[in-house]
C-alpha cells in the first residue's frame, strides 16, 4: 500500500467521525456513507473509494472485504479493525473501530512517525483485546513502516505473551545500546554483556522509558509514554449514562400499562374489546 497524500486521510477522518455520529440513528449505514460521499472533497479518492464500499454493503453486508480489495487504498490495519467489528463473536463494536479510525487518519495527516504509530496501533490492541497474530500482521504490511520495522513486527508476532513489550521496546533502543557500550568499555571480557541488536528503532527516551516498565503490565508503558513524551493516546468511547434512558422506558412503560388498563375496563363492561382499532386500514372488512 503507498502512502496518500495529506487531504486523503483529512477525508477519511471526517467520514469516520460522520459515520460515528451518525451510526444510532435509524437511517442504515448505506443511507449515511451515500450522503458522507456528496460531502466528500470530490477531488480525492475517497468518493471512488465510498461506491466501491456502498456495491458491497449491498451485495454482502460487510465494509471489511471492499476494504481488503481496495488495499491500494485503505490501509491493513484499518481493515483490520473493521473486520474485528464486524465479527459477531467479538466485543469490538463498530462504533468504537470508527472512533478509533478517526483518529488514526488524522495521526496519518499530520505526522509520519513510525514509533508512534507502532505505539498507537500496539495499544489499539492491547486494549480492546483484539488478535494479536493478525494485528500484528496487519501492522507489518503499513507503508509508514520501512523494511527494518517491518521485518521486526513480523518477528515479534510469536514472542508477545513470552517477552514482555517493555523488554521488546528496550532492546532495540539507543537507550540499551548506550549501555551496553559502557558495559564494554568498562570490562570487555564481561560475559554477562549481551549482543547489539540488528536494528536500533526506538530512541534513548522510548529506551529508558521501557526500562522502567519491564515486567509490568503494557498498559503502564503506554500510559508512561504519553505522560512524559506526548504519544497519542487511543481514544476511548465515552459511556452513556444509564440514567438518560430511563425516562424514556417509563414513558413507554406508562403507555403499555394505559392501554392495558384501558382493554380490562372495555371487557369489565361487557363490551368486550374492539379490535377493530388495532385493525390497518387494508384489514378492516369492507362495508356492505
């Protein structure tokens, strides 16, 4: 996948946050992405993009195949996210993949900083309990990622669980190199010394940093990274306070009660119950 211009991601986020806004509303998401697409700035790809995904919300119901066909376009991790939301035995809601996606195209617009994005993607699922194997794969295929970072996320896939993220960060920092060359200087015949790793993508504070969180839990690393170097941070849905749905149940509670009330007063008269007012008017028997 190439990387897009700027004014791309800008449009992919505002038709993010437009389906997110507008996802609990009646209208099916169809009917949003078709009135997204007119605001859409025409000279992107995006409206192109939106037909493609409209012809498969039609034919199969699913956002995630298009945007797997269009990975020239959409990028795997995105995809990704999609798919885990469209997955019916998941709790990742679509919703929250929106969210998220929101924010990941306005960081693709404004900086182009792999360890960020790598921060950014590996909290993503962490957080939302998401397939690591898959995530991680998906991440490896991003073009914001050269080949040594690449060739690193794939060799990473089977280690998450066995090696703690804070020790993975650590080795591959300036931050460990710099130690480990004083630890050479100081006795060179140390066996204690470990090797210098292949690729060095962290810097001394991400090093240092990571030092300090080993053996804790990842989320304490992301936390510390964004305290102290301003990383971004994974969005979090904002939850719906109970409260505001209640007075809307009562109203319709109070509505069933009435009209059942209404029915046992009509069948205590020995009227019995007209049914002729739950009738439409197509079953209503024609007047002779």
């Amino acid at each position: 996948m190439p990387l897009l211009a700027r004014e791309e991601y800008i449009e992919q986020a505002y038709l993010f946050r437009g389906l997110n806004n507008r996802y609990e509303m009646s209208d099916p998401i169809q009917v949003v992405m078709k009135h997204l697409r007119d605001e859409i700035l025409s000279t992107t790809k995006l409206p192109m993009a939106i037909d493609y995904l409209l012809a498969e919300l039609a034919h199969i119901g699913s956002m995630a195949t298009a945007m797997k066909k269009l990975s020239h376009y959409f990028a795997p991790f995105q995809t990704f996210l999609v798919q885990a939301a469209e997955d019916e035995t998941g709790r990742f809601d679509m919703r929250r993949a929106l969210l998220i996606l929101e924010f990941e195209a306005k960081f693709r617009a404004e900086s182009g900083d792999p360890v960020s994005l790598f921060f950014f993607q590996f909290e993503t699922i962490c957080q939302n309990h998401l397939d690591y194997d898959l995530g991680l794969r998906a991440m490896s295929q991003d073009a914001l990622y050269d080949a040594s970072w690449q060739k690193w996320i794939l060799s990473i896939r089977h280690r998450i669980g066995m090696v703690g993220l804070a020790d993975l960060v650590y080795v591959y920092s300036q931050h460990y190199v710099n130690r480990q060359t004083k630890l050479e200087e100081f006795d060179e015949d140390d066996d204690r010394i470990s090797e210098m790793p292949d690729v060095i993508l962290f810097g001394e504070k991400e090093g240092r940093i990571a030092l300090a969180n080993r053996g804790k839990e990842p989320m304490y690393l992301f936390s510390a990274l964004q305290r102290q170097l301003n990383y971004p941070a994974v969005p979090k849905p904002t939850r719906k306070d109970p409260l505001d749905d209640i007075l809307p149940k009562l109203v319709r509670q109070v509505e069933r009660l009435e009209t059942r009330i209404k029915l046992m007063e009509d069948e205590q008269r020995e009227k019995g119950i007209d049914l002729s007012k739950f009738y439409g008017k197509s079953d209503l028997p024609d007047s002779e």
